[in-house]
C-alpha cells in the first residue's frame, strides 16, 4: 500500500490506534523516519517499530474494507 493511502487512512481511523501506533505512524508516514531512527527516538528495538506499524497498518485496512469510507469520500469528491 502506497504511503498516501496509508496517510489517509490514519487520518479517518487513527484514533482506534494506541497511542505509540499512532505515533510510529506518524513518524513513519509523517515524517519519513526509517524503522531505525524511530526506534532511537522511542528507545525501542527496530523490531517493536515493526511490531507496531504492522499491527496499526492491519488495522487500519481492515476499517477501511468493513466501513469504506475512505473510497467512499473519494468517490464523492471525484462526482463532484
């Protein structure tokens, strides 16, 4: 999945995340961090990164195929 994508999906269902997933995401997507620098930043391994981007990432499709509203949007403002 393409950052933007991502992006956008943080900003419809972001507040579902726990508060460290919502900050690697923003540090990842955001920020364009690498696993590395975020998990020096956060004094976390690179593999506690990974954990929680992946976690947040799987969250964050799986709202997006039950409710839709991300393409949904998308498709209002094409139409209009």
């Amino acid at each position: 999945m393409e950052s933007l994508e991502m992006i956008l999906l943080f900003d419809y269902y972001g507040d579902l995340l726990t508060d460290r997933q919502k900050l690697c995401l923003d540090m990842h997507y955001n920020q364009d961090l690498s696993l590395a620098e975020i998990a020096q930043e956060l004094s976390i391994s690179r593999q506690a990164v990974y954990d929680n981007l992946s976690r947040a990432e799987a969250l964050l499709k799986n709202m997006e195929e039950k409710t839709g509203c991300v393409s949904r949007d998308r498709q209002l403002r094409k139409a209009m």
